[in-house]
C-alpha cells in the first residue's frame, strides 16, 4: 500500500507539471494568436531622410510642388492626400500607411 501511495504522489506531482506547462504554453500562445496585429512579426519601419528646395507653403499650386518632390523620392504614384499640422510643417499621407513630413522653412524632410 505504501508503494501504491508514493507512486500516486509521484505521478500526480510528475503529470501536474506537465499540465501546468502545456497551459502556459496555450495560454502565452493564445495571447500572442489573439493580439497578432498589435505583434505584427513583419512589420518593419524604415526612414529615409531627404532636403528639398521646393516652395511648399501654402497656396493654390502646392500640390504641384509636392507632386515635383514626390516625383525625386520617387513616391508620386503613392499619394493620396496632404496637410499642413502647423505652420512650417508639411505631412503628405501615402498609400500603404506610409507618410512624408517635410519641414518647410529648413527643406529637411523625412519618409
């Protein structure tokens, strides 16, 4: 009998651990399923830093100027729309989430 009841203990305790770990595993990997698009593995973030002698202030032709500056980073084909967040900066929004932000007074800029 006493052998019967080390080996229950032995048992319980060995299978125990084993389930606790096969729940964490499902549990961590069940948070990460779950939450994909915030851990998004693929994701990746480039900048690329460029400086125009462009006028981009605000006016009726702006956006031929930004089309010419689109066209030297080669992006004119990826816009969708612009606006000025204050008033010496520039944000020019691109398709595939991607955008332009381009200080007017300096010309420095970044995509």
């Amino acid at each position: 009998m006493k052998t019967l009841r080390k080996w229950s203990r032995i048992l319980h305790r060995d299978i125990g651990y084993f389930f606790i770990g096969t729940t964490l595993i499902y549990a961590l990997s069940g948070i990460a399923l779950n939450h994909m698009s915030v851990w998004n593995p693929n994701y990746s973030v480039t900048l690329k830093y460029f400086k125009t002698s462009y006028d981009l202030t605000k006016t009726d032709n702006v956006q031929e100027q930004i089309f010419l500056l689109l066209d030297d980073i080669d992006h004119r084909k990826n816009y969708k729309k612009h606006f000025y967040p204050s008033n010496n900066v520039l944000k020019i929004f691109l398709k595939g989430g991607s955008s332009a932000v381009v200080n007017i007074r300096s010309g420095n800029g970044n995509i």
